[in-house]
C-alpha cells in the first residue's frame, strides 16, 4: 500500500491549504488598513500640510480680500462687470453665469445656428377671467433665450465705441428698424431678424474683434480676457474714470499673466484684479 493511500494521508494536506487561505486573508486585512491609513490620513494631511506652508493663498482658494476681510472673489474664477468704468470679464455659460457648482460652455458647435443667431422663446402669463376668479395661461411677449455671438458683437461695439454696419441683402440697415420707443436696441427684434433665412441680418465691425470678446469659455469661469479684447475695452474705462488712458494701459500691462515659462499658454489679462486695481488707483467720481 502506497504512502497516500494510507487513511487518513489528505487530511494533513486540507489543513495546510486551508492554513495558506487564512493567512492570505490576514495579509490581505492589514494592507488594506495599512493602505488606507497611509493613502487617506497621513498622505492627504502631508499633501495639506505642505500647501498651507508652502502655498497658503493657492491652497486656500487664490482669495482675493478687501482690507476689512470681506472676500471679494478668486483669482481663479471669473465674474460679471458691466458697468462702463470696468473691463467686462468672457462671457459664461456656467449655470446663471460664472456659477463654480455648475461649470460648463455652451456645448453648441461651430455651425451652431442657435450660437450664432442667438434664440427667442415666447413667455407664458396667468389672466383672470372675466367672472374675476378663472386663471387661464396666455401667450406673453418673447424673451431672449440665447443671446448668440452676433448679438454679442453689436453690444460689444456700441459699450465701447467701436464703428460697424448692419446690413440686410448685402445694403445697409436702418437700425431705427430694430429700435424700441426710447432708442434702445430690442433684443428680441435683433434676433429674430438674425434668423430672418429670407433676408437675414449681418453686422460687420469695422476692426477685428478678438473671439474672446463674444464667445464664452469651456469652463464658463476664465477669469481672464485677451491683451486685445483689454485695449478694445481701455478708451471706455479710462473716459468713465477720466484718467489718462495711457495709466490704465499700464494696470492692464501689469495684471497681464505671461505664458508659463514664456512657452506654455497665451497671455492674459485677470480682469477682477484689474478692476479692483482701478478701483483703489483711479476711483471713478
């Protein structure tokens, strides 16, 4: 009778492989919990501890404060300025507008109608019935649903003085047609005439406006603008503030962020430190 053929022989066998099995999970045990200990506590708190001691302001956010404390914003997100005495940031498409929770662009194509025309929707209103109690829903007036790089463009033009041409067919337009009764531009007669397929309306600026200046970005929260779209926006700020254009040149040329390494990215120009600088160099009266 051969050795394993002895009672008993596989017995010993069983025990070992079941032996290896357990001490296969313990190893397994401890380097997970020696894993998690190294990968979610000490090395996070060494990442955190050499940001706050080396990177504070960057690690923190790259806040920008007032001297009372109030934050003001960050250097790294943009937001909207729209009055004359400011530089306007990109446009966004990030939720409202410059929203961190909800950061997106457009997502429209090049070919895009929509992003080039811009689009109207029409609007709903409750009305009372004549017994005084029954609601009903009617058609209300059309809204602006996407204004479109042309739209941006003519507005871009009028806020800073910049000549251009409305033309229908090829011949120039009557801007009084797209006028409402106190000489303002209506955004919704604008638009509708932009998609206008049988004639529609162009404008045509009379010096190149950078794509910056009309189109958001992917993030919808660059909080930068090109050198050019900046010296298009310069006569404005300067006349609003009444300053020498050739001081408000010089803030622009010094919150201009060079390529990284002088290689890497193009110039810009961070238009929330920018107009903070204004603020405190050149208050507007």
């Amino acid at each position: 009778m051969g050795e394993n053929d002895r009672p008993g022989a596989g017995g010993g066998g069983n025990q070992t492989k079941m032996k290896d099995i357990l001490i296969d999970i313990k190893n397994t045990v401890i380097a997970t919990i020696l894993l998690g200990i190294i990968c979610c506590g000490i090395y996070p708190v060494v990442v955190w501890a050499i940001g706050q001691a080396l990177f504070h302001h960057q690690a923190n956010g790259s806040l920008i404060t007032a001297k009372d404390g109030t934050i003001l914003g960050s250097e790294l997100i943009g937001q909207p300025f729209s009055s004359d005495k400011y530089f306007n940031s990109r446009t966004s498409s990030a939720g409202t507008g410059y929203d961190a929770s909800n950061s997106s662009g457009s997502n429209f194509g090049p070919t895009s109608k929509k992003l080039v025309d811009g689009d109207t929707k029409q609007t709903a209103v409750e009305q009372t019935g004549t017994d005084g109690k029954t609601v009903k829903i009617a058609a209300g007036p059309d809204v602006v649903d996407y204004d479109g790089i042309k739209l941006r463009l003519l507005n871009y033009c009028e806020q800073n003085g910049i000549a251009y041409d409305l033309l229908q067919g090829g011949k120039p337009a009557d801007p009084k047609a797209f006028k409402d009764d106190k000489g303002n531009y209506d955004q919704v007669k604008l638009i509708n005439a932009f998609n206008d397929d049988s004639n529609p309306l162009t404008i045509k600026s009379h010096v190149l406006i950078p794509a910056d200046a009309i189109t958001s970005s992917a993030s919808g929260l660059d909080p930068h603008i090109s050198p050019a779209n900046a010296e298009l926006q310069l006569a404005r700020v300067a006349k609003a503030r009444n300053v020498d254009p050739d001081k408000v040149r010089e803030l622009v040329e010094k919150y201009t962020d060079k390529p990284f390494l002088g290689l890497i990215g193009d110039p810009g120009v961070n238009v929330l430190k920018l107009n903070l600088a204004l603020d405190d160099q050149y208050p507007a009266k």
